[in-house]
C-alpha cells in the first residue's frame, strides 16, 4: 500500500531552518507529481508547496514563497522541504502528500510537527 511517512520536524527558533523529509512508497514515485501541506493548530488544510514527477518545476505558497525549497530524489524516493527564516506562523503539523494524474492529492503521511517559538 502507499506510504508516506514525513521526519524531520522539531522545535526551532524564528528565523531559523529545519528541513523535513518524506520517504514514500507503495507506488511508482518517480512517475508522480507531491506536494506538502500543513494545519496550523484549529485551522484548516494550507497548501504549501508542490513538484512535479522529474522535479524541475515547482510552485509555492504566497505565505512560504522566497523561504521554503521543496525538492525530491527519485533514486531514493523521497521528498523533501528545506524550511529557512522560520515565522511563528509557520508552526502546524506539516503532510506529505501524493498526486494524482491531476492536478489533486490522494494520499498523505501521518504529519511532522513543527513548532516555531523563542
């Protein structure tokens, strides 16, 4: 079955970086486009940021634009996403998340907490 499992979240100061990684399988990661996510504490789903399958183009959020890299290595089949100049806005559970042929999501991770606070 699909699996997406997201590592890499912790605690960390404003202005500082944290890079999250998800290892995915069960499908043919190579052949989809993925994307991260994240929900802030009593809020709804963000959407953050997305790749396409070969990982040459990408696209990002207003809020994260400039500050967040989102990246994949297909060889070893995983995502990832280099967070920099952290905000305390940007404290939430962040998911990894498959695509579909279209431009949508039909799968995710279990979530990684990041927490952004002096």
């Amino acid at each position: 079955e699909v699996q997406l499992v997201e590592s890499g979240g912790g605690l960390v100061q404003p202005g500082g970086s944290l890079r999250l990684s998800c290892g995915a399988s069960g499908f043919t990661y190579n052949a989809y486009h993925m994307g991260w996510v994240r929900q802030a504490p009593g809020k709804g789903l963000e959407w953050v940021s997305d790749i396409n399958s070969g990982g040459d183009s990408t696209n990002y959020a207003a809020s994260v634009k400039g500050r967040f890299t989102i990246s994949r290595d297909n060889a070893k089949n995983t995502l990832y996403l280099q967070m920099n100049s952290l905000k305390l806005e940007d404290t939430a559970v962040y998911y990894c998340a498959k695509g579909t042929a279209g431009p949508q999501y039909d799968y995710w991770g279990q979530g990684t907490q990041v927490t952004v606070s002096s």
